[in-house]
C-alpha cells in the first residue's frame, strides 16, 4: 500500500512539474535571503560603498520611523555641499509585512508622478525597487525604495538648487550603497535580529 501511495506521490509531483513549469517547486524549494536589523544604522550607512562621493559629512544622526504597526531605524546624513541623506531600513519578522509597505509607498509614488515626478522601476537589485525624482527650481529630490526577503530600505537625498548631482549619477550611487548595505545586513535564515 505505501508503494502505492509513493508512486502516486511521484506520478502527481511531476504532473505537477510538467504543468507549472516548475514555478510551485521553485517557490517551495527556493532560498530566501534574511536580513538582521541594525545594531546601529548610522554605522551601516557610514560602511556602505557609493555615497562617499557626495562629499564631506558635515552631521549625521539616528532617526527612528514608527509606521506600519513598527518603529524601525534610519540615518540622517547631512553633506557639505550635497544635500541631506535619509536612509530607513524596515526588517520586519514577515517578508508580507516588506512587500505591504513597498506596494504603500509605491502607489503613493506614482501618485506624484501628476505632480511633475519621475518615477520607474530600478533592475538588478532586491525582488522589487523603483526610484522617483524631481528637479523643480533646479534643485533634486531624488529616491530609491527597494524590497528583498524581509528588508525593506529606502534612500532619499535632497540636493539644494544649482546641485552638480544629475538623477543618473545618483542613481547609480544608491544602486551600488543599497547592495553594500543588503550584503552587511544579510544574515542566516537561523540568525539576526529581527523586528515584531
């Protein structure tokens, strides 16, 4: 009788297989990265490689965002001559909880894109990121929001009028920090810190 049910078993897995594509396998099988939240998420910016080229740091702090049910850390870099930096890094214990809070700031996004934004998806970082700018008054507002596992990061630079800094530069600039800050927080599926 439990031949028979293993054959079946089998019989059933590769219909499944055949059907799908292989998609619900994948899905089942597949590794899904883990973030740990920061211990300080000053010093995860300060690590991250790309943003050393916005010049000298005149000021820097901690700021905590309470949103989605959850107060989460971010940073607050104030440059010479470019702007001020805004990181905030989401590491809810659900990646359900990273994809709600992606999808809400993405539909407000676009929402602005009436107003005179810029917005569109970034590839080849996370499972989903999009950037939006404006450069009103000649100055430039630029972010990245970005989801993989159970991170969600953002970056936000405001650059005062007359800014040399052009959406594509920074853009790359962003790219190149949220895969350094995703590699230093990444952590096994046993371990980090995870927020409730």
């Amino acid at each position: 009788m439990k031949k028979v049910f293993l054959i079946l078993g089998i019989i059933a897995g590769s219909l499944l297989l055949l059907c799908c594509g292989g998609g619900v396998a994948l899905y089942f099988f597949a590794d899904s990265t883990t973030y740990a939240k920061p211990a300080d998420a000053c010093a995860t910016v300060s690590a991250a490689q790309g943003l050393s080229s916005f010049g000298t740091v005149k000021d820097q702090k901690p700021k905590e965002t309470k949103a989605f049910g959850r107060t989460y850390p971010g940073c607050v870099v104030t440059y010479e001559a470019a702007g001020t930096l805004t990181v905030m890094i989401d590491v809810p214990s659900t990646e359900s909880d990273v994809r709600t809070h992606y999808d809400s700031v993405k539909k407000a996004a676009d929402a602005s894109v009436a107003a005179g934004a810029t917005v569109a998806d970034v590839s080849g970082i996370g499972t989903k990121a999009f950037a939006m700018y404006t450069t009103a008054d000649k100055a430039l507002l630029y972010e990245l929001d970005l989801y993989d596992g159970n991170l969600y990061l953002s970056l936000n630079i405001t650059a005062p009028a007359g800014t040399t800094l052009t959406p594509d530069k920074v853009r790359a600039d962003f790219v190149t920090a949220a895969k350094s800050m995703m590699s230093s927080l990444e952590a096994s599926s046993s371990g980090g810190d995870l927020d409730d």
